[in-house]
C-alpha cells in the first residue's frame, strides 16, 4: 500500500467515524448524512482498488492520482452543496408559507376577540 492509500483510508475512517458521532448526537438528520456518507466509502473503494481510477486518471492526461482523486472530491463536494442549496430554498419557501399563514391565523384570531 502506498502513502497515498493509507492517507486515504486513515482520512476516510475519521471521516466516517465523526458523520457517525454527529448522526449519533442527533446533530445531523439521516437524510442529510447520506451524501456525506458516500465520501468515505468512495475513498475507501478508491483505496483499497486504485489500478481503475488510476487509468482513469491517466487517461484523461492527470499526472498524479492525488491530482485526480482532489478533483473527484471537490466535484462531490460541490454536488453536495447544490442540493443543500436546494434544500435550504425549498426550506426558506416553506417557512415563508408557513409565515403567511401564520398571520392570517393571527389576524382572524385578533378580529374575532375584538366583536
């Protein structure tokens, strides 16, 4: 095993163990560790079966597979923050929504106790 695939699997295991800690403390929902969750596996894959990345990356001209592997991370990091983005817009619709409602509530309530 390479430097490089222990400093994978070492970063990997860490990683997981505290998406595990933060799954386990109720800090974060199921849902939303399920993306996170697909990272540490792929480096662990990626690890432990480098030949088929590695021709990957030759084939599309990377000179280092750390400089392919950086960029299929930030690529999934970058996924990984569009559908949060998503998430939060959907988020903020709802509370708005939720918001209007609430004040129409507020306002029947304040008409009907002031007959």
């Amino acid at each position: 095993m390479t430097n490089l695939q222990i400093e994978m699997t070492i970063a990997a295991l860490v990683l997981l163990v505290f998406i595990i800690m933060c799954l386990r403390r109720n800090s974060m929902s199921i849902k939303n560790s399920v993306a996170w969750l697909f990272l540490p596996i792929i480096f662990i894959v990626v690890a432990i079966f480098p030949e088929p990345l590695t021709a990957l990356a030759n084939w599309l001209g990377f000179e280092t597979l750390s400089n392919f592997i950086f960029l299929i991370t930030i690529a999934l990091l970058i996924l990984i923050c569009f559908f949060l983005t998503i998430s939060v817009s959907k988020q903020q619709s709802q509370i708005t929504k939720l918001i209007q409602e609430l004040s129409i509530l507020k306002h029947d309530q304040n008409k009907k106790s002031k007959s």
